[in-house]
C-alpha cells in the first residue's frame, strides 16, 4: 500500500519530524511505502510530488494545525488525527489506514 502524509505541530519543531520518523518507520515495518511532508518552522521538507499524492492509496494528516496545499489531496481518502496520535500510537494509525483503504 502506498501512504503519503502531512506532519506538522504547533510549534513546528520537535513533534512535527518525530511524528514524520514515527509514521515512516511503522509503515515500513508493516510492509507499506510512505512518505510524510513536514510543516515545520523551517517550512515545507520533503514536499510532496503530485505523483506521489496520485499513487498513494490514503493520506494521513498528522496535524496540529492548519497545512499549506491541504487542497492537493481533494478526492483523496484522508485520516486526520493531531501529531501526538502519531508520535504515541503509529502502528494502530498504520493499521487504521489499512482499515479505511479495504473498506468499500
């Protein structure tokens, strides 16, 4: 499965990249391809490609605050939680993405 997510925290510093290490590694771990745009204090990193938003199977937002290009993923199956779900719980937000994906 091919993920793409958002990461950004109110302070935009600690949380916004641990939650991007925390995504990436349980995706990983569970067999599925992701990669996770930060929104920090030093703006966007790892900005994500149309191509990667087209082929991805689900979006999460692990968010705290209001993202620049939101609009990029319109049409897209998309989980919303704030940062902290990701950074304590990333294996259940993988596993819940999967969920959402197999539902039809």
């Amino acid at each position: 499965m091919k993920i793409v997510g958002v990461a950004a925290c109110t302070v935009g510093i600690a949380h916004t990249y641990i939650a991007q290490e925390k995504l990436e590694n349980a995706a990983k771990k569970a067999g599925h391809e992701m990669a996770v745009e930060t929104q920090g204090t030093i703006g966007v990193e790892n900005e994500l490609t149309p191509e990667q938003i087209a082929a991805a199977d689900i979006v999460i937002l692990a968010v705290d605050v209001k993202i620049s290009g939101r609009e990029r993923f319109d049409g897209k199956r998309i989980i919303q939680v704030p940062t902290e779900v990701a950074v304590k719980s990333p294996s259940k937000l993988i596993e819940k993405a999967v969920e959402v994906v197999n539902q039809k």
